[in-house]
C-alpha cells in the first residue's frame, strides 16, 4: 500500500499545501488570538537573514533605524482624510487603560505615517535637517477578516522607512531609489524572487501617497502576491502636520516625503513561489543553514568525520549545522531537512567512508551523487550558486510562460481566472475597466511601460496594465 504523501500535492489543493508545508516544516503556529500568528524558530531565522540582509541595504542608503511608539492617539488619524478612510476598517482602539477609560482612544499602529510625522514637525527646522532619513523594524496590528499564516496576519513584522526632503524631485528619486535598489535588489539577488516593478493605479494606490511603486511576483498557482511598496507621499502629511523648513533664502517650506516597506510576508511568498511537493526549497544566499551533514549511522568514525566535514565547511564560509542525531531514524531526519528547504544535505556512512566520498543531494534540482570528500569543500559554495540562479530561472519561466498579452477586458479575464497574468493597453482597460475586472476578482497589480521600465506617469503612452487574481 502507497505511503500518504507528507504535503497535500499543490495541483490538488493548493491552499491546503501551503498550510501543511507552513505547519509540517515548522515555519508557524496559528496564535491564540484569532488572525495572529506564532513564529517559530525555523522561519523566526529566514526573517533574522531577510532583517540582515534589507538592514544593510537601507543603511547603505544613509537611512538610520529608530523607534516610534506602537499606540497613536486617534485624533492622529483625522489629520489626513484619505489616510484615515483608508485604514479605518482595520483599526484596533485602545479604549480602556490602567481599569480606566482613557481621556482619548488611541489606535494599534496600522502603519506610523502620523506618529512619526508628529516628530518630524519637530526635528525638522532648517534646510540643513534634511534630508531626513528614518527607517523601524516593528509590528502592526490591522485587523483582517481572512487571515492566512505569513500573508494576511492581524498582527505582522516588518520594516516602514519615512523620509523628508526639500524637493519633490527628491522626494520621488528617493522613493525610487528604494524600490530598485533595496527592495529589488534584495529579491532578485537574495531570495531569487522573479518580480515585476511597476506603479499603482490611483485605486490601489497607499492611502495618503501621491503614487505608489511596487513589486509583483507570481506565486505557483499563477496567482500575484504584492512583495514591497515604496510611496511618494507628496506633501500631504506635511501639511497635516505643519512640517516645514527655512529655507536657503529664507521662506518657509513644506518638506516632500517618501515611506516604504517590506514585511514577514516575504515568508509566505517565499512559500508560494519556491516550494514544491516535498516542501520549501531556501535561496543558498537566504538560508541560514545552507547545508547540513547528517551521519547516517551512530558508528564512531562516521560521527568524527561529520563533525570534522562541519568544521571545514564553516571554515570556508559555508552556513552549515551537522545533524548527528543518530537515536532518531535517518530516512525521517532527510525528510525533515528537505521539508524545510536547506539547499544542500550531505550524508555521511560507513560505506561511503570506505569509499572516501559522501552522498551529495540538492533540495532545489533535487537528485543524488556521490562525490568525493576531499573535493567537497571546494565543491559546496559553486554547487550553492548555481542553485541560487536556478531559482530565479524557474520563477521567471514560470511567469514569463503564464503571462498573455491581450486585447480586451474579457481575454484578460480569462487569462486571469485561468491562473495566470495577462498584460493589456492601459489605454484599452482605463479605470472604468478596472472596475469591470473586480466584478471577477482580478485586479491591476501594476502599470509599467512597454519596455518593462516603471512609468513615469500613470497615463504615460503605451503603458500597460498587469492583471492578475491576488494574495
């Protein structure tokens, strides 16, 4: 009789896969209270490496980390109309404090646009404040109606950058920079994410922001998923907040400003997009073990050699951990590494010490060798990086073969609900298109041009509409 399968296969059941592969690989615990989450060591450690790995990027920018308070007077949120309509479905209020009722309400941060700005009008003075360049790794609280572990959570991780500056153009700039240059950069060359920049559409715009830069990735049921957003927030909660400088000739003037952010999301696509039927599959570059040594059997020399073969590939600069938990089954420890997606196990036996070589097999193309052991230290990190390109080809064949250029809203539908993306003339879909596309459950997750490049206006000729069901 055939073993059950230890994932639910994608094709049956997709949404039932990523809840096994999230619990069984022990990423996250559904949390007590409902729509929040419980993050396990496991997955705690791919968002330590992701932190790590974006930290350095926006400091390379010359932004500095700080930190704004998690409650917000609610008064806060009236200042800017749009801000507050859009995140007033989603608001969690403090009302009680101390066994009292509190003089004023005050809200579970949503986003910190509004505490941090109250600072801002503070700090900023003269032209010589600014720019002004603050990033935060923090939580929020937004209340969701259909949590999902990693994708919608009530409460999630993430970092919010804010920024001030003297110009628009160096506001927009700024904002741009972070999208290509952090966010994007670290998805392609990181997690090997396929991902599409582009602008939002003044309907799926951040409320609040003058326009919106995005990032798209196909997920692998053909469905998008929204992976970073960097906004141009104009001047609006400058003007909310009176954040004004003197300028060099001596006006006062509104600072123009940018946010952006990146959340524990990323887990979850990094899920959707790279798993497969055995489990997850970690980006080498990500992966905080990027390879493990397991003994097969609890013979004395067969440990020594492990834990020396461990020594030596941390001396070469490889993330590795040795697993020589021989009390526990072999065949269910190699499961329960491939679950989790470490790129590369190495399996160590008797037999394969007589023979001088180890057992090598790669979780992202899968398949087993026999390589030898002097040579495995100088094998390893090549091994690692042509798994970390194979990643990012598979993502992008997968996108670039479920995508269909159309012409009408109907094909794009139907390209959509087929579980793929359809590109079409925004000229051709325009906002009252948009509209028609919702009655269907598919929106435009972005505008871009017809090179591929980010628009530089929401009605810049020949752009195109990217169309898609979403996460």
């Amino acid at each position: 009789m055939a073993k059950a399968p230890v994932l639910t296969p994608r094709a049956d059941d997709f949404p039932r896969w990523y809840q096994d592969l999230i619990t069984k690989a022990e990423l996250a615990d559904n949390g007590p209270v409902r729509g929040t989450m419980v993050i396990r060591p496991y997955g705690y450690g791919l968002w330590e490496r992701m932190q790590a790995e974006m930290d350095a990027r926006i400091k390379e920018t010359g932004t500095q980390n700080a930190y704004f308070p998690l409650l917000i007077p609610q008064s806060y949120l009236t200042k800017e109309a749009d801000h507050v309509e859009g995140f007033a479905p989603e608001l969690a209020v403090v009302t009680h404090g101390g066994g009292k009722e509190l003089e004023e309400p005050a809200v579970v941060r949503p986003t910190s646009e509004m505490i941090i700005n109250a600072s801002f009008s503070k700090w900023v003075q003269s032209y010589r404040d600014l720019p002004l360049l603050i990033n935060q790794w923090a939580n929020v609280v937004r209340w969701e109606l259909r949590p999902r572990l990693f994708l919608r959570t009530t409460e999630f991780l993430w970092q919010e950058g804010h920024t001030a500056h003297a110009t628009y153009e160096e506001a927009r700039d700024f904002a741009a920079h972070i999208h290509r240059r952090v966010y994007e950069d670290f998805m392609v060359n990181v997690l090997a994410m396929d991902v599409v920049p582009g602008r939002k559409t003044v309907k799926e715009r951040f409320a609040g922001a003058i326009n919106t830069l995005t990032l798209e990735g196909m997920m692998g049921d053909g469905k998008a998923l929204q992976m970073a957003t960097s906004h141009e927030l104009g001047q609006n909660f400058a003007k909310a907040f009176n954040t004004q400088y003197l300028s060099k000739d001596g006006r006062q003037e509104l600072v123009w400003q940018t946010s952006w952010g990146s959340t524990t999301r990323m887990i979850g696509a990094l899920v959707m997009m790279h798993g497969d039927d055995h489990g997850l599959r970690v980006p080498p570059r990500l992966a905080q073990i990027q390879a493990v040594v397991l003994a097969i059997k609890g013979d004395e020399a067969v440990l020594a050699k492990v834990r020396e073969l461990g020594d030596r590939l941390k001396a070469a600069g490889v993330r590795v951990h040795v697993d020589d938990r021989t009390d526990t089954p072999f065949g269910r420890r190699a499961v329960d590494w491939e679950l989790k997606g470490v790129p590369v196990r190495v399996e160590v036996g008797p037999r394969d010490l007589e023979n001088g070589t180890a057992m090598l097999a790669r979780r992202i193309p899968g398949g087993k060798e026999p390589v030898s052991l002097d040579d495995l230290v100088e094998l390893l990190p090549k091994v690692l990086e042509e798994d970390q390109a194979l990643l990012l080809k598979q993502a992008r064949e997968r996108r670039e073969s479920r995508t269909t250029d159309v012409s009408t809203i109907e094909e794009a539908v139907e390209a959509a609900t087929a579980g793929g993306w359809a590109r079409i003339p925004w000229a051709v879909l325009g906002e009252a298109g948009e509209a028609a596309l919702a009655d269907h459950a598919v929106t435009v997750r972005c505008l871009v041009a017809e090179d591929g490049s980010v628009p530089d206006a929401d009605d810049a000729p020949g752009n195109l509409a990217v169309v898609a069901r979403a996460y």
